[in-house]
C-alpha cells in the first residue's frame, strides 16, 4: 500500500504538486456561472425592492433660496464679512490662524498647504453675480470699498439679520452699504438656478462642486437635512447615501470614534481618528511580518473548518493485519455435491 503524504508543514513543501485525494466530482462550470448570475441578479432586484433608499431630490441653491430665504442671506453675508466656516477653516482654503487641528507639533493640515484658495466674499457672492448679463452696481460700489469698511457693512447687516425672526430680509439702511442689494441679487441668482452653475467650477464639463458644496455646508439648510436623514455625525451619519438605509458600512469604524470620549468632545477629533486609523491600517498590513500576530491562524485553525473535507481526506489510514505464520489457516467452507 502506498503511503500517503504526512500533513505535516517541511520546508520545501509544494501545494500544488501534492495530490489530491478528496472527493472528485464533474461539473459544468458555463451552468454554473450562468445559474449563480441569475440567483444574483434576482436577489440583488428583490432586496432593492424591499430596502431601496428613497429617492431624494437634489439639493441646489434655488431649493435653499426658495424654502429659507434667512437662512441663505445669512450665510452669504458671513461669506462676504468673512466669517463662515469655510472662511475660517484654514487649510487648503485659506490661511487663518490657529484654525488647524494638531497633536503636540503634529500638524498634517498645514502640511499640503493652501492648495484650494478660497476668497469666500469674492469666490461664492461677488464672483457669481460678475457672470449676470447686467452686473449689479451694488458689485462696483463693494469693490472699490476697503476691506474695515466692508467688514462694517456686513457685521451691521449680520446682527440685523440675527435679530429678524420672520422670513423677509430687513430693509435697506445706509449702515449696511450695498450688503442688502448684493444679497438680493445673489438670492433671485439663486432661485433662478443660475448660482448652481456659477459655482459648479469651470470648464467643458463643469464638474467641480467643491465650491457650491462649503456654500451649501457653511449653512443650516443643508445640515437639517442632514439630521432629518440621520447623517449627522453624532447620529453614526458616515453615509454617502440618503435614505433611512446605509450606505457605505465599512465607515462604522470611523464614525465609532466620534462617539465615545475622549474624542467625541475632542477639538482636534480628526485628527485622532485619522492617526488611530492609520495604526490600525498599519497593523493589518504588517500582520504577517509581526511575530504572534502573523501566527494566530494556526491557534485559531479556521482554514481547517473550511477545507475539513481535504484534511479528512489527508489523515493516515491504518495499516491492513497481516495474518502471522503460526495463526491457523481459515477453514474451507464445504464444497457442494451435486
């Protein structure tokens, strides 16, 4: 009897030379393929049916003007004072003081530079309405203003703003320059369309939006929807999609941080995240060069559930008995006679 090879790992081991002796059986592999597809592709309708997301309408400049006019007017007068988020976020934007998230001397913000400038007033308000076939004078008169007295413009038109509880924008006064006029125009622009694709970047294809999204960010019209959807971040919101339903799982990790403390109250929480993410990534990669790591699956042998049929079949078969010299012969079963 010819022995079967021993399980047992030596050096210079070939898998694939080593024959095979589990079970063999014919298959047709272009019925296979073709029944596994058509399983997919029915289960795949089937689950779209009965948990497909919504199909939310997208979110544009002329929905925001139209539903919260306030709102959009008090954005684009902190964009124009300068006083935004994304005025003051630092880089790659712009340059603001102490406006990035370090770690001790760490400071990976800073380290791309500003590779994006963004000039908020120029950029989301006083660039748009340069595209409109008649330019508003409110536009001349900003321009040629300096810049303390721009920032008294729109800081007395802010506060007004803040302190009007309806929906209609307050009344023109000298103290607030052509604020109020440029705001008008940047609404109607907004509500007519025309604001979405002055901000949808430049080109053939127009298809930068990074601007007209730290518009819409920099408001509250946007994140509303946001919390309305559960996508906030204090609500495990890291999704790409709307809807009730996630859509990108593998960002629960992420978004688990941001929950618990000591990074959910944490002023540089990006950072700690993305650093714990990193030696996490490291870790996983390294595996199978760090000792104790790299030998788990031989102390946890799921391999061996998995192909438990291949090794059932590698074990060693006990040997057949051979009869000894002094054991007596068999008897002879008696011949019949016909």
């Amino acid at each position: 009897m010819k022995p079967r090879p021993s399980m047992s790992w030596r050096a210079g081991d070939d898998l694939v030379t080593r024959p095979w002796h589990g079970r063999v059986r014919d298959y047709d592999l272009f019925k296979e393929v073709t029944v596994g597809f058509i399983i997919v592709c029915l289960l795949t309708v089937g689950i779209v049916a009965v948990l497909g997301s919504p199909d939310e309408p997208s979110v544009t400049f002329s929905s925001w003007a139209k539903s919260q006019p306030l709102d959009f007017a008090t954005t684009a007068t902190a964009e124009l004072g300068g006083t935004s988020d994304t005025a003051t976020y630092g880089p790659p934007y712009n340059k603001t003081p102490d406006a990035t998230q370090t770690l001790g001397p760490l400071d990976l913000q800073s380290l791309s530079g500003v590779r994006i400038p963004i000039d908020t007033a120029n950029d989301f308000v006083i660039a748009p309405l340069r595209t409109l076939p008649v330019v508003p004078r409110a536009v001349t008169t900003w321009s040629a203003a300096g810049s303390p007295t721009q920032a008294r413009w729109t800081d007395a038109y802010g506060k007004a703003l803040a302190a009007d509880k309806g929906t209609a924008l307050p009344p023109a006064r000298a103290a607030y320059g052509p604020v109020p006029a440029l705001v008008t125009s940047l609404t109607s622009m907004a509500r007519s369309g025309g604001l979405d694709g002055a901000l949808a970047g430049h080109g053939f294809y127009n298809q930068d939006y990074t601007r007209a999204i730290l518009f819409l960010g920099d408001g509250t019209y946007f994140q509303d929807l946001a919390a309305r959807q559960h996508l906030t971040g204090d609500q495990w919101g890291m999704m790409n999609e709307t809807g009730n339903y996630p859509g990108q799982s593998w960002l629960w990790l992420f978004s688990l941080f941001y929950q618990v403390e000591p990074f959910s109250s944490a002023p540089n929480a990006d950072l700690l995240v993305v650093l714990i993410m990193g030696v996490l990534t490291l870790l996983l990669a390294l595996i199978p060069f760090i000792p104790g790591l790299r030998t788990i699956p031989r102390w946890i042998p799921l391999h061996r559930l998995i192909w438990r049929e291949y090794y059932r079949s590698q074990r060693p078969r006990p040997a057949a008995a051979v009869p000894s010299r002094d054991a007596p012969a068999p008897e002879r079963a008696p011949e019949k006679v016909g």
